[in-house]
C-alpha cells in the first residue's frame, strides 16, 4: 500500500509539473532587475530536472518592457509587425532596446531590432520563433536574412536562427535589494543566431554576430521570471570586438510566488474571432478578470467568475487576461483576436 502511494504521489508531481511555455512575449510593463552575479551563473546543463543556483547577485539597474502597435513607418520599414516591444533601462537617460515582432497563425517571428549601435531588419527571411505553446524538445531552426546598420555602415546579412525549449527544472535565487528569494519551476527557450555581415557588392564577410539568450519561464506566473544575453560583434574591418552580457531578474515575480498554476486556467478558442471562454479549475473563488492590450490598457473588467467574454469589439492583435482570487493570488494569459 505505501508503494501504490508514494507511485501515486510521483505521478501527481510530474504531471503537475508545466514542461511547456504558453507564449513568447514577456507580460505588459514587466519590470526586470538587472543583476551583477558575484560568481558564474552555470546555465551549461540541459534537459529534464535541471537545478539552477543563480544565488549570489548585486542589482545594478532596472529595465521595463512595454509594448505598443507599430506606426506606419515602422510597418513600412519592418513589414508584417504586429507589435513593437521597448525595453526601457530606467533611470537617468533612458536607453531603449527595441524589437519589431510578428505574431499571426503560423507563429511568432522577429522582423527586427534596435540594440545600442546595431540595427538589424529581417526583411528577406523573419526570424521564426516558434508557434508556441512549445513544450519540451521542441525545436526551430532556419535561416534569417536582411540589411543592417552599425556605427555609420550599412549592408546586409545572413546566418541561422535556432529557438530550442532545452531544459526545464527548478530556478534559485536568493534575496537581493530589490526582491526576495525565489525558487520556482521554469522552462527554459534558448535562442541562438550567427549572423555574416557584407557590403555588397565588393566587401563580402566583413564580421560577425553571435548571440545566445536563455528566457526562463516560470510555470505559474506565465511570464519570464529570469532572462540572459549575451552578443559578440566581431569585425576586423569595421574595427570592432564588443561583448554585451546581460543578467535579468523579473522584479515582480521574484517579489512574490503568490500565483496560482496557469495550468488551471484554460482559455479558448486561441485565436479568437467573437468570444473567448474561460474555464478555471482551481478551487480558489475566482474575485475579478481582466483583459488588457499590449499597450497595458484595460479593455474589459468583470467582478466574479466570468466564462464566457465576447471580443468581437477589440481590434486585432495581442490580449491578456489576469484572473484575481479572493485570496490575492493572480495568474495571466495571453490570446490573439483574429
């Protein structure tokens, strides 16, 4: 009998156990802190069960993301983008990353992105992300192509573009000036490009562009409780060899674990042309639901469990719905309205 339990309780524990992420963008205002590690986070190892200590950091700053739709010149410039994602470094004069996205029925794709001195625009082929929810082993791979700019010089590129949920298991990290500790269950996207940059039609493979990023996804929360970077620029005849890494911890997630399982909230259809229904199985009484666009306003709000929601009004585009129980705990997702 002790053994049928203990099989029982493991079964439970795995299968409650979220190895998928729902989408790819980051929730609206997502506020990240940026952390210094006082040692080398190890994020070598992959696949089921991972432990990662990234205990030991020192907050240095703090970035926001927002998003908003892209303006007729945006569309113009980095045609088929449906949202326009800013990640703002606060404090000071503010300095901004910027990422052109795309997101239809086929997927999620990258058209372009503004980081410091480098403009990159996937005009020829978009960056393919992924038609997510992925899961574990999933795995995209393809070739991005387009035009750049960097410190005055333009041209074009090619190379690849990989998007691979690698890893998932168990994220630390301890108390720092800005939040609490945290241990929580993530999934991990990895996403890797090598690029070739040339201008045509004399200087062919004048440098190179290497990035790694790692989004960690916690399972409750649906959004990204850690993020890292890293880009290697290296150009002999441009006369550059800069390496950018960044460490970034989700402010408000490793503040509070008070959420509930997003894998008890369930939202269809996904898209969606006229109503959206809304099927939560927690035992917690649902207080209040509420959608909101990719530019943080608030479209609708509903005191108690609602099941059932007409979008047919809301433009197209990108939505998330927060649902609040009684007991404060709150969980988000995001659905797309065709």
């Amino acid at each position: 009998m002790k053994t049928k339990l203990l099989l029982l309780a493991l079964f439970f524990s795995i299968a409650g156990f979220s190895q998928t992420i729902a989408s790819f963008n980051t929730d609206p205002n997502s506020d990240f802190t940026i952390v210094n590690p006082s040692m080398t986070f190890d994020q070598t190892p992959t696949g089921a069960n991972i432990f990662w200590d990234f205990n030991g950091s020192t907050p240095t700053g703090n970035n926001v993301d927002t998003y908003a739709a892209p303006t007729a010149m945006q569309l113009t410039t980095y045609p088929g983008t449906t949202d326009v994602q800013s990640i703002t470094l606060q404090g000071g004069t503010p300095v901004t990353s910027t990422f052109f996205l795309r997101e239809d029925g086929t997927g999620n794709y990258i058209t372009g992105a503004s980081q410091g001195d480098i403009v990159l625009n996937y005009s020829t082929t978009n960056a393919f992300v992924g038609l997510f929810p992925l899961s574990f082993g999933d795995t995209n791979s393809g070739t991005a192509a387009g035009t750049f700019s960097f410190m005055g010089t333009s041209g074009t590129f090619t190379g690849t573009f990989t998007a691979t949920v690698d890893a998932y298991g168990t994220l630390s990290m301890d108390a720092v000036l800005c939040c609490g500790g945290y241990t929580g269950n993530v999934t991990r996207l990895r996403i890797d490009q090598t690029l070739s940059f040339s201008i045509p039609p004399i200087f062919n493979n004048i440098g190179t562009l290497t990035q790694t990023t790692y989004y960690y996804y916690d399972n409750n929360a649906d959004n990204i409780a850690f993020r890292y970077n890293n880009v290697v620029v290296v150009s002999a005849f441009l006369g550059v060899n800069e390496t950018t890494e960044t460490f970034e911890r989700n402010t408000e997630i490793t503040l509070s674990t008070d959420t509930f399982d997003a894998e008890q909230f369930q939202l269809y259809p996904n898209p969606a042309k006229d109503f959206i229904t809304i099927d939560a199985t927690t035992n917690q009484a649902i207080k209040t639901v509420s959608i909101v666009d990719v530019q943080g306003r608030n479209v609708f709000t509903a005191n108690g469990n609602t099941s059932r929601i007409s979008v047919a009004n809301l433009q197209q585009g990108m939505y998330f719905v927060t649902l609040t129980t009684e007991t404060g705990a709150i969980t988000t997702k995001k659905f797309i309205k065709q």
